[in-house]
C-alpha cells in the first residue's frame, strides 16, 4: 500500500523557497503541499495562484495553530532557523532545513540537542552534493586514477555589489556562510574526512554592506588532503575553477564544456630511478631526465546525472533510509564555518 504523502509546510517564498522547495513539493510524489508561510501577504497571493497549497499563512505561530505538518522546510533567511526548527521540533515536525543550518556554531549545537531531545529527524538542503559536476567528481574521487589526491583547489569568482540581507553579519549573511557552506560541505563530501586544521581571510571588498565578499580559506582534513578555496565576489576576471592534485596525476576542469580533463599516469609504467646518497648531484642534472608516459582521460559532467533532492527527502523522512547528508556532517560544516571566521578574526 503507497504511503500517505507527507503534509509538508514550506517557511519563506524568497528566491530558493520559491523556485525550488515549493516547485519541488507539488510534482514530487510522497508530498503535500500543506501550508506556505511568508509575512508578505503578496508573495501567499501569488502562491496561493500557482502552487494551490493547502493553507497560506503570515506567520509560524498561525501555522502551528491550524495545522500539524509532517515536515517543514525552512528556507527563510538563515537568523531565522534557529528559532524556526525548534519550533517545528515542539510541534512534532520533522525538518527539512536549507543551508547554512544556523548562523552561529552555538545555535547549531542548540538544535542538534533539540532533535536528539524530541527524537524528530533533520536534514539540511546541500544541493551540491547532487550536481553533475559532484557526481564526476565522486567518481574521479574513488576510481583512483590520480593517485592519492592531496590538494583540491576550487574557486567561485563574479563581480557583485551586494545588497540584500546576505550582506549584513547581523543576518547571517556573508560569502563563508552562504557559499561557503556549499563547498566546504561539498568536499566533506568527496573526501569523507573530518577537518583538523583551518586557515581563513575574510574582507568586505565590493558589497555594500559589512559581511565578507572574499573568502580565502585553507583547510586540511584529518586524511591530509588539502582544501585551498577561493570565494571571491569582488573580482572582475574569472580564477580555474577546479584543480585537483594527486600523487599520480592532475584534473582540471573546463566550465564551458562540463567536463575534466585528467592527466596522470599508471605507476607500474614509471622507469626505475635510483636514489642519490652523494651530495654531488650526478650528471650536474636538475632532475632524473625521465619521460613520464602520461595518459588523458576526459570526464564528461552528462556521463553523471544529477541525483534527485527530492527523493533522498523522501526515502529519510517517509522512510526508514539514513539521511543523505547526515547530522554530524552539518556539525563539521558548521564548525568549520566557525572555526574560519574565528581564524580570520571574525569571531561569532
Ligand atoms: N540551497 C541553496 O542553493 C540556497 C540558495 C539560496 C538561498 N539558500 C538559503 O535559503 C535561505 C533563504 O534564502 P533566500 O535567498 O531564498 O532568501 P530571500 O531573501 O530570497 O527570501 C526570503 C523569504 O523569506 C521570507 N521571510 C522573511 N522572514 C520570514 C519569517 N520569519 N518566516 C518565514 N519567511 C520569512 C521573506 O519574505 C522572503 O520571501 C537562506 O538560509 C539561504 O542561505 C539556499
């Protein structure tokens, strides 16, 4: 027998609310979309045109006096979800929360007690994760081909003079929390190894407001691979938006045509190279003077479709399936995120 969809309540219609969340919910099969809830009264109009939800109301506190949704999906701005996730918790909903999942490693904590508490499940949107760029690069991960990757160096570059809420600290706003929080989990992701240690400049360069623009942050995780990233909105040229470095090779990838170019080779082909133990470098050579037989092999992003968000929703909240992004990896987001702007001295 199919499950009973899951009456699910959508908080805020802004830019992700209203052009994924609520998009997704009404074609996905196992959801109902039960309540929207904005303070905007146009924006309710507008959904109560086009999406037809159950209820629309202006705030949580109506939300809660009319309904029992199973499942909320924050996507206000983030200063909001603390307060919101506990309270779908007290009203026995599980939430469906979008990134970054607080503002504040604090508040982070404070809701992972509160879930452990009340025994509701959590999971926060991470669409990265599911990306066809994401997918080729779980594979270029784990099929080995570059060896033992030490360094991932990603970069997102635009040029922005930024003005809404995300450009204001008191909001939650800035670079490291809002893109930031896509990346770091994102490599989290891939490299499957917690962070150990973390090195992180902020500025505030072409925003209008007074949150971090310009993020550059090292991280090394506990397997030792390195995570050099560069998110930068004040910048009027492009910087290579992927190199990945390993033992036995490179790949780098060409945005334009969705796809990785690695270049590496098969150890067992390598000549045999004796070690010097004089301090006369033989030959008065710079180096061993050997041909390294390098191979290519392009990746192609369309070899690696998308995974379904939604559906990963589905199989956790209405199912017995472990979350796909686990808890204790919004915890390292989320503490990395911390332990950045505390490096550069932008302390909570
Ligand atoms: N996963 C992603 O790719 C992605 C993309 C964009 C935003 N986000 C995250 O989603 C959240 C929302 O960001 P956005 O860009 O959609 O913001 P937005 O400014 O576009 O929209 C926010 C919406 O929330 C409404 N709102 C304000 N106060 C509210 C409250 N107390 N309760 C309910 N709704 C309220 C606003 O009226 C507005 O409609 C942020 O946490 C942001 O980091 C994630």
């Amino acid at each position: 027998m199919n499950k009973p969809a899951l009456k699910t309540a959508v908080l805020g219609l802004g830019r992700i609310g209203w052009a994924f969340h609520v998009q997704q919910i009404v074609k996905q099969p196992g959801f109902e979309l039960a309540a929207v809830v904005d303070p905007l009264a146009e924006r309710l109009r507008e959904a109560a045109a086009q999406f037809h939800p159950g209820a629309c109301y202006t705030s949580c506190e109506a939300l809660y006096a009319h309904q029992k949704p199973d499942l909320v999906v924050v996507a206000s701005p983030t200063s909001f979800h603390r307060q919101q996730v506990l309270q779908a918790f007290d009203h026995g909903c599980d939430v469906f929360c979008d990134k970054p999942l607080a503002v504040s490693l604090q508040e982070t904590e404070q809701i992972i007690a509160a879930m452990q508490r009340t025994g509701r499940k959590l999971m926060v949107f991470q669409p990265h994760r599911v990306t066809p760029e994401t997918c080729a690069l779980k594979a270029i991960f784990s099929d080995g081909w570059l060896g033992k990757i030490y360094l991932v160096k990603h970069s997102v570059t635009n040029f922005i003079r930024r003005c809404d809420w995300q450009a204001f600290r008191k909001h939650g706003g800035g670079m490291l929390n809002n893109y930031g929080a896509h990346y770091i989990d994102q490599f989290l992701y891939l490299n499957q190894s917690k962070f150990r240690k973390f090195s992180c400049e902020l500025r505030a360069v072409a925003t209008l407001g007074d949150a971090d623009d310009v993020v550059k942050a090292v991280i090394t995780a506990e397997n030792d691979v390195i995570l050099d990233l560069d998110i930068n909105m004040a910048s009027a040229q492009p910087m290579p938006p992927w190199y990945i470095a390993g033992s036995c090779g490179t790949a780098v990838y060409e945005a334009g045509r969705q796809e990785w170019t690695l270049t590496y080779f098969e150890p067992g082909e390598l000549t045999r190279i004796e070690l010097q133990s004089g301090l006369a470098a033989a030959n008065r050579a710079y180096s061993s003077g050997e041909t390294i037989p390098w191979k290519t092999r392009i990746i192609r992003n369309q070899d690696y479709p998308a995974i379904d968000f939604y559906e990963k929703c589905r199989e956790y909240f209405a199912g017995d399936r472990a979350p796909f992004v686990p808890v204790s990896d919004t915890h390292e987001v989320m503490r990395a995120l911390f332990e950045c702007r505390r490096n550069a001295g932008w302390d909570e």
